[in-house]
C-alpha cells in the first residue's frame, strides 16, 4: 500500500449491483447520526450514487475519476475534502474493474493504491456456503494482501441462521468480519439502466432508519476505533471565494441533477455565482444572469411536463439567441433540440435551439470514456452515458471530434454557435479548465 495521504475508507463490491451504495448509505447514516466528522466521496464518473450520499449524510459527495482526472487531481481531492474528517469513498463496479479489460487502470483498486485507504469489501452472500470464502481469499490476492482491507461485511444473508453459518466459515480469514445484512425491504432500490433510480424521483427511507439498521447489523465500534475522528466534527467543504464577477443560472431539479459537485465548487473559485433554477417549475431563467448550464439527467421522464412549460421553453430560446454562454451537457442537449421523441413514439417540443429532434433508443449509445484533442484548450477528458440519439448528428454535428477510449473510434459531435456549447460529453471542470473559462470569460480581471 502506498504512503497514506490521507485518512478513509474504500466500500468496494465484488462486482456491481453488490450492495455498495447502501452499505455506504448505511455507514454515512450512522456516522452522521453519531456526529462524527466525515466526507463521502464516489469513484468513478456516477451522478446517482453522490444523491443517496448526500440524502443519508446531509455532505455533498465528490467524485474521484481516476481516468477524468488523473491520479494527482484525485489525491489532491482527497486532501482538500478530508483535513479533519474520515473519506469514505464507495466504489465503482467490482473491486478490479475499470477502463482497462487487464489491469487496475480505472478501478476501485487503482484509487485505493493512489490513496493508501483500506478496503471494506461488501460481499453479496444469497445461497453462500463456505465456498465463498475462496472467492473473498482470490480477491485479497489479488490486491496484493490482507494489508489491503479493513473489512468484510456480508449482503442479502438467508436468516440469522445463515449469518452465524458464514461469520463462522469467515474466521479462517485474514481480514476482521464486520457485519451482515438480510435482505432489507427498505434497502430494495430500483435500478434503471446501469444503476440506480435517481434518489429525487422517489421517497427514500429516512436516514435514521439506515442508521439504526447500521448500527444493528454492523460492527461499528470496531470500525470507527481504526480511525481517530476529530472531534468536534469540523466542516471540511471547500471556502469558496465570494467575490462573485458572474453571475451563472445553473438548472437543478428532477429532471437535471447530473453535477460533480467539484464542477460547481470550481464555478464559484473562479468568480461565478451559482444560481440555481428549475427548468420544469419556473416560468423562466433567472433574471441579470451572465451565463446558462443545462446538465444531464432524465428530462425523458418529465417530457411531458417540460415540453408544457412553453414560457420556460421560450425563456432559453429566446436567451441563448440573443448571445448569452450557454453550456448544454446531455440532458441539456436533449431539451435544447426542436423535439424529444419517447419510445412510446410520443414526441414533445421542446426549445427548438439545436436542429432535428432527439430520439430515446433502446439500446445505450456511444457508452464510456472519451476524450478531444483541441488546438486551443489540449486534451479534454470526460464520458458519455445516453439512451438518445440526435437525429442530425451526422448532418449539423460542429463542436468537435471525439474519440472513444475503448475503442480508438471517432465522431463528430456537439452543437455549437458563438455562445453555445451542446454536446453529450460530460465533462470534469477543473480537467476542462481553460474550455469552461473560454465558455463563460471566466478570466481573472
């Protein structure tokens, strides 16, 4: 294990859908309710997971790339967000995977390395006999050793007959067993697509409830003593210069929540007031704004009811025409074109900005990371997750090229005009640094 820079946790699972974000929402629950001093954090480019962080621990989640941001933009994250509080950081899919089929590169595994944190591996165990032992054993060797975790704790265990059966099998390990869970109605998420159902479009279960389960069916205390919490908590969130020079109408509701909180938190370092606005209940945008951001999220889910806020509709149209910056990420780009058509084959105007409509597909389209190499900004970094396509990418296509990392292949994508960026890459501000300064004259004066 490298130096340890920094103090925190890695919940890693041994393959996705394992039970990782509930087991952090759960340890998040009952570290808040304890008033202990903490930072939750997500691996890899998710927007859902950091929702449920910050429904169950009341602290805005920050998302650690490893190929987005490169290791020193994710050790300096860490420091920054972790000077008097315990990281706990859930991972991404399994334990190994990441951009690269053969090694580390890209994974949970490669965070903790650059980090020094241990692991706590949550292992799905439904129908487990002592066979699973053997697979917890190929794991830990292959990160490298025991010295590697902090734990293992157990998921959607049959009975308590079932726990005392493993906890005993698990003793022939080399790592502390920290718990296990039954199957738990309340921790039962629906997923869409590759992850979870948004946390806003649905009552989650209060946090205190987590935190009792938590404190019931895990062993907190011998946790929680590994690591010296200050006390009292003291707020680790970034001080944010507030010598605002812009002012950025930033949409955030339902339907468009997909923001790393670092993006923001840089927004406002360099200058910019956020203000945030809802394209689907406000009449408009805000009123003396010196810039527009749409981000992703499921407008497809509230099509009905954005394409009936026609005042709202207008509100950007007739903005983005008369010449204010405007960055459009995904979900933006979507409600930005002339229509949006469902699967049901229902199609909805929408602002009429970007040309031809965008259709939902069945399939996931253009998946994974990417990056464009730019005369004038070097290389940009970032991911592209979309079941839509724009039906006049190949005709109006004219921001950039964009290659997929995977694969090496390139397209033409994004819309642009003077003042307008639309395009389905999601991108990491601070990596992108000198594009979102170009975008909104975001130069020191």
């Amino acid at each position: 294990m490298s130096e340890n820079v920094n103090k925190g946790i890695i919940v890693a699972g041994m393959h996705s859908s394992s039970g990782k974000t509930a087991v952090t929402s759960l340890v998040l629950a009952a570290m808040h309710k304890r008033g202990l001093s903490f930072q939750p954090f997500k691996i890899g480019p998710d927007y859902i997971d950091p929702g449920y962080h910050l429904h169950y621990s009341a602290k805005n989640s920050v998302n650690l790339d490893p190929w987005i941001m490169g290791q020193d933009h994710v050790v300096q994250a860490a420091r920054q967000f972790t000077k008097n509080s315990l990281g706990v950081a859930e991972g991404v899919m399994g334990l190994f995977d990441g951009s690269d089929p053969e090694t580390d590169a890209g994974s949970t595994m490669e965070i903790a390395r650059w980090l020094g944190w241990p692991i706590m591996l949550v292992v799905p165990c439904q129908n487990a006999g002592r066979s699973i032992t053997s697979a917890i054993q190929g794991f830990v060797r292959e990160a490298g050793g025991a010295k590697h975790f902090i734990g293992i704790i157990l998921n959607q265990a049959n009975s308590e007959s079932h726990v005392e059966y493993l906890r005993k099998a698990c003793k022939s390990l080399e790592i502390p067993f920290l718990g296990a869970f039954p199957e738990i109605p309340a921790l039962s998420w629906p997923e869409r697509h590759l992850g979870l159902q948004p946390g806003l479009e649905q009552k989650l279960p209060e946090p205190e409830l987590l935190a009792e389960l938590a404190e019931k069916h895990l062993e907190l205390d011998l946790l929680f003593k590994k690591f010296p919490f200050p006390n009292p908590a003291k707020n680790d969130e970034v001080q944010i210069n507030q010598q605002f020079r812009k002012r950025i109408a930033v949409a955030q509701d339902e339907a468009f929540h997909f923001y790393y909180y670092a993006n923001l938190e840089w927004l406002r370092q360099n200058g910019a007031e956020v203000v945030p606005f809802s394209p689907l209940k406000d009449r408009q945008i805000p009123e003396n704004v010196e810039g527009l951001i749409l981000g992703g999220g499921f407008p497809e889910v509230f099509a009905g009811e954005m394409s009936a806020n026609k005042s709202m509709l207008d509100s950007l149209k007739t903005s983005v025409e008369s010449g204010l910056p405007c960055y459009a990420e995904c979900g933006g780009l979507m409600v930005m074109a002339e229509g949006l058509k469902l699967l049901s084959g229902k199609s909805f105007p929408m602002a009429g900005i970007v040309p031809g409509f965008v259709e939902m597909t069945k399939q996931l389209q253009h998946f994974g990371y990417c990056k464009v190499e730019s005369p004038n900004f070097g290389e940009i970094r970032g991911h592209e997750f979309h079941y839509s396509h724009w039906t006049d990418e190949s005709k109006q296509a004219n921001l950039w090229e964009v290659t997929r990392h995977s694969t090496g292949t390139s397209r033409r994508e994004g819309y642009c005009t003077s003042n307008l960026h639309a395009s389905y890459v999601h991108l990491y501000f601070p990596q992108a640094s000198s594009l979102i300064r170009e975008i909104f004259d975001l130069f020191p004066d």
